[in-house]
C-alpha cells in the first residue's frame, strides 16, 4: 500500500512538473528544447500520413457501403470480433423486385419476360458487386486499418513520450539556471561593517547548500538528457518507417485499382449480354450503339421483292398521296435503295405497290430511297 501511494505521489509530481513547464512555455517565461528540422519535417509528414489515410479510408468506406446504418452496424461486428451476417446488395434486392413483379404480370407477356431477364442481370452485378466489396476491402482498406490501429499508435505512443521527457528536459534545465543562480547570490560576500557575523555564517551554509543543490540538478539534467536522446532515437526510426508505409500503401493501391478495373469489366460484360437478350425478346425496344438510332422495326425484305432494286431512276412520285412527314432519329442506309435520314428533318413520303407495310418511300430534293415508318411521325 505504502508503495503504491508513494507511486502515486510520485507520479502527481511529474504530471504537475510538467504541467508548470508547459504553462511557463506558452506563457514564454521558459526556454524550450527545439528538435532538428530533419525531425520535425519526419513529424510533418507522419502526421500528413496519417490525415490523409483517415480521409482516403473513410471515403472509400462510403463508396463501397453508401448506406451509413449498415456502416455502423459492420463496425460494431469488427470491434466485437463477430462475423457480420451476409448482407443484400441493393443491386441483387433490386433484381429480386424485378423478378417478383414478372411473375405478378405473367412472364408470357413482354414486360414480364423482360423484368424477368433484367432482375437476373442485376442479381449478377449484385454478386459481382460483392466480390468488388470482398476483394477492395482484404487488399485497400484493411492495410491502412492496420497502418492507423497499429503503426501509428505505436508512433503516437513514443511521441507523447517523447514530449514528456522533453517537458522533465526543459524542467531540469530550469532548475539547474534557477540553482546557479541562487548559489551566485549566496557566494556574494557580505560587508562585515554592516553585517553581523551570525550572517556570513549563515550565508556561507546557504552557498554550500546551494552548491550540492546545483550538483543534484545538473546530476538529473545529464540523467534526463541521457533518456530524451534516446528516446528521440527510437521515434526518429519509427518516423523514417513512413516511408515504408508509404510503399506498403502504393502496392495496395495499385491492388485497389486492378480490383476495380476488374469489377467494372465484369459489370459492362454482363450490361452487354442483357442487352443482347433484349434484342431477342419479342415485343421489346432493343437500341443499337446510337441512342438516336432505334434498329429497323423489321427484317429486311428478300432479294425477289421489287423494292430491293429500287433506285432513284424507277421511282416516281404518284400524282395524288403524299404526306409530309418528320424524322424522329437519325437514320444511316443499309444499301442503295435506302434514304438515310436526319432527326427533325421534313421530308416528302408516299408508299408504293407492293411494298412492305414497315417501310415508305421517302424523297428529299433530287434523293429517293426506302425509309423505316418508325423513324417517321406522319404529318396531316
């Protein structure tokens, strides 16, 4: 018990010692010990780390988990070292809605066969989209938790304890200003005219009293010097191992990236799959690269209709029965015997014997060609 509070008292009278100190610093009624600038660059840089890895960490945790309930949630699993349950993409919780209202609408009609091939397509980014999560978070975000939950906690750790020995530093060294300076005032030797001699007594005691007190101060100034110098030393080796990390973090980024390049690829492959399913599904609105192009309504006609050999030279407008109609996408000519369009253009159309329903014979100035009836809105 005596031990302990003897520790105790001891340890107060650090804490205050320092704490005087410090106060003494920023009231500048003290001198204190400036480290290198070699060191205080390292101490700028591993505090620039350690900003930005927080930052960088905690956007890239919102990115790949938008929703911040589900963050806290998988944070609470982390810390209590429990397996956080499988977590529904909302993706995947997307493809599922589309698929359960396929089977309210019944699959044999267009909108259902299509929601049907649409909610497996998005229940594949789902899983592939989790495997992103999986794969960024073992590679990226884990190596820079570790960095600040381990590294940099030992950093903080000699850090502080290094400006607690810089602060009992400085203490010594006032102590030792404040000792010599009172064993220079007792030296003083005083006027036996005026003084008595009980007093230079008196003042020969209190000049050797201050002496061994000088002595005990520069005693715990070389002790306290000794334990800053070294553990200035350890801190400055793990301040130059920033450069390591920095490294580390390169690697892990580089990981970051390929994993993402591979997410993305994997995303655009299956988009491009389903749009080639839609393609086929009949009743659908299947678009080709252009989006202003919709793809003809029907297939082409067969070599024997008269239409395919149409040129400008047999074709004549008819006396009565054309209309004027305008272009709604853009439109390139499969062949000779098509027109091609331009959006919002005016043209002159009128249908010919024997021709498809799907298609009209369109006429621009001196040009003739076959046109789409979906690419028109017929004018009255």
């Amino acid at each position: 018990m005596d031990f302990n509070v003897k520790k105790l008292a001891t340890e107060a009278g650090l804490f205050l010692t320092r704490a005087v100190q410090f106060t003494e610093e920023k009231l500048w009624q003290s001198e204190k010990t400036n480290l290198d600038p070699d060191f205080e660059n390292l101490m700028v840089r591993a505090d620039s780390t350690k900003h930005w890895t927080e930052k960088i960490l905690r956007q890239t945790e919102i990115l790949l988990q938008p929703n911040p309930s589900a963050r806290i949630e998988e944070f609470l699993y982390e810390k209590l070292d429990m397996k956080a349950p499988s977590r529904v993409t909302n993706t995947e919780l997307l493809g599922q809605h589309m698929e359960d209202a396929a089977k309210e609408f019944g699959f044999e009609s267009p909108y259902g066969s299509t929601l049907v091939k649409v909610g497996e397509y998005e229940r594949r980014l789902g899983v592939v989209e989790k495997d992103f999560i999986q794969t960024a978070d073992i590679s990226f975000l884990s190596p820079l938790r570790n960095f600040l939950e381990g590294d940099w906690r030992i950093i903080s750790k000699e850090r502080r304890l290094l400006e607690n020995l810089r602060l009992d530093l400085d203490a010594c060294k006032t102590r030792v200003k404040k000792a010599k300076a009172a064993e220079a005032k007792a030296a003083v030797v005083p006027d036996f005219q005026e003084t008595r001699p009980r007093n230079y007594v008196l003042s020969a005691s209190a000049s050797a009293l201050w002496t061994e007190e000088v002595e005990k101060a520069e005693q715990e100034l070389r002790t306290a010097q000794k334990e800053f110098d070294r553990q200035a030393e350890v801190t400055r080796l793990l301040l130059e191992g920033i450069s390591s990390t920095h490294v580390n973090h390169l690697r892990c980024l580089h990981e970051f990236v390929e994993a993402q390049a591979a997410y993305y690829k994997q995303c655009h492959l299956h988009m491009q799959e389903l749009q080639e399913e839609l393609r086929r599904v009949p009743g659908g609105f299947g678009r080709n690269s252009n989006q202003n192009e919709p793809p003809p309504s029907s297939e082409p006609e067969s070599a024997s209709s008269p239409v395919e050999t149409l040129t400008i030279e047999e074709v004549q407008a008819p006396a009565s029965g054309t209309r004027k109609a305008k272009v709604l996408y853009d439109y390139d000519a499969a062949d000779c015997s098509e027109l091609s369009l331009l959006a919002d253009e005016i043209i002159t159309v009128y249908t010919m014997p024997g021709m498809d329903s799907d298609w009209l014979v369109g006429e621009r100035g001196n040009q003739r060609g076959k046109v789409p009836v979906t690419y028109l809105e017929l004018l009255s």
